[in-house]
C-alpha cells in the first residue's frame, strides 16, 4: 500500500473526528499493525463506495428527496478525501 499522509488542514474537520473512532474501534477487536495510514486509505475507499448508495437508490426508482442529500454527502466527501487519487491510481 502507498503512504499517502496528509496534513491535517488538507481534511475537513468533520472527517478528522470519525476516522480515529474507526481505528480506535479496529484495535479494540484485536486488529494489530493498523496504522493511520491504513486506516485513512480504507476510509477513502469506503467513500467512494458511499457514493454507489443513492445511485442504486436512484436506480430502483426511489424518490430524490430519498437519496439526494446521500449524494451530495458522498460527493463532498469524494473531493474532500481527494478519492480521485485512488481512482486515477
């Protein structure tokens, strides 16, 4: 896996808080070796994949007041984690 470290201005404040919960939660099951590297990575795949949520709603032909604020949401958090670096790879 590639380090890829960002300072903490480059990510939104809202993000910072969530990921050092999921790596807290991680290790409290018994996940060794998780650095926050790892733990960063996985999470800007994890929104990319977020982002899948309101078109599969979309697709089933739910109402957009359903699934669009999702998308906005994913969207932002896409360009905020810069996910286009892992998509581009």
């Amino acid at each position: 896996m590639s380090e890829v470290i960002y300072k903490a201005e480059e990510i939104a404040p809202e993000r910072l808080t969530e990921m050092p919960r999921r790596k807290g939660f991680l290790e409290r099951g018994g996940v060794k070796r998780y650095t926050w590297a790892d733990c960063f990575q996985a999470y800007r795949w994890s929104a990319i994949r977020n982002i899948f949520i309101p078109i599969l709603q979309w697709s089933r032909g739910l109402p957009g007041w359903l699934w669009w604020s999702q998308l906005e949401k994913s969207l932002s958090a896409f360009e905020d984690l810069k996910c286009i670096e892992l998509v581009e790879g």
